[in-house]
C-alpha cells in the first residue's frame, strides 16, 4: 500500500466553499501533529501545522503513509482534523480512520507431501477464519513466483495445494485475505 489518499471539502452551512482554511492533522486524541504528504509521490513528510489549506473550491487534501514509510502509521492509527478559517469557520473530525483495515497474511513452507493418484498435496492449515483467501505459491529458495498445478478450498480453514510431482525445491504458501 505506502500511501493513502485523504481529500474532502469544506463548505458553510449554506454549501458555499471556504476558501484558504487550514487544515491541521493529528493524531487522535493528542496534540501530536501527524506526518502527513502533499502528494502521493512526495519526498518528505510534514507535521508542521496546518499541513495544508482549502482551495478556491473548499477542497484539500493529503496523503499518509503506512508503516512501509519513514513518516507511516500502522492500520489501528486514528487522525484528529482541524479546521480554522479566522472569523468564519473552525471544527475539528476526531477518530477518524483514514488507513484501511489491516490485511490478514499468513505464510507456510511446504516440505512434506502427500501422494495421490493425481499427484502430490499439502494441506495447509491457517487462521483465516470463514474466508477463503488469495494464494501465492514461492520457491523457497528464489522467492519467485510459481503456478501450482490446483489450488482447492478443503474448508474454510484448510487449502490443499497440488503439484503434479514432487517439486525439487520447497515452496512456500502465502495467503492473504
């Protein structure tokens, strides 16, 4: 992921835009600024105060990155918004969520198989719950991605990964839900 877009407007209470607000990020329920960026490919993190303004629209935006960055936050981090605009507008959005849920991953490296009539198996327990989720299968020894030859759903917490024969390197399963 790295970075995720955050945008809104401010408007009065008649709908008409407010023009050169500033808009303060922190972090919730502090008084801690958050790193925040002006772009999605910007270099350097600010959490200087405001961070950024409205425009002639009432629109502002910005980006913040996840735990991949320098300046990141991980998923359960929540942003405190503040607006000011002297003499017309100020109001603040406190806990909000701006990151997306955290993504389940999970990782197994096969070494043992079971022979079928078919070919060979593992069966390959993991926590995802009632989810069936996305494979990808890896060479253990180059990381590069491989096509097993069937991938099937045993239930909601077992997948049966195929190979026509027994690979000659481990492999490693990563499932992502």
């Amino acid at each position: 992921m790295a970075r995720v877009h955050f945008w809104s407007f401010l408007v009065d209470e008649e709908g008409r835009p407010i023009q050169g607000a500033n808009i303060d990020v922190y972090l919730a329920a502090s008084t801690s600024p958050a790193f925040v960026y002006d772009s999605e490919t910007a270099l350097i993190a600010s959490n200087t105060v405001p961070q950024t303004t409205t425009n002639h629209e009432g629109y502002f935006e910005f980006w913040v990155g996840d735990v991949s960055e320098s300046f990141g936050y991980s998923t359960p981090q929540k942003f405190r918004i503040e607006w000011t605009k002297t003499g017309l507008a100020e109001g603040f959005i406190e806990y909000l969520d701006i990151l997306p849920p955290a993504t389940r991953y999970f990782s197994y490296t096969m070494t043992t198989w079971t022979s079928a009539a078919t070919g060979v198996y593992v069966d390959v327990g993991h926590s995802m719950k009632t989810l069936y989720p996305l494979v990808q299968v890896y060479d253990a020894t180059t990381y590069i991605q491989e096509d097993p030859w069937k991938i099937e759903g045993i239930s909601t917490i077992v997948t049966r990964i195929w190979y026509a024969s027994t690979p000659a390197t481990d492999k490693i399963a990563a499932f992502v839900a």
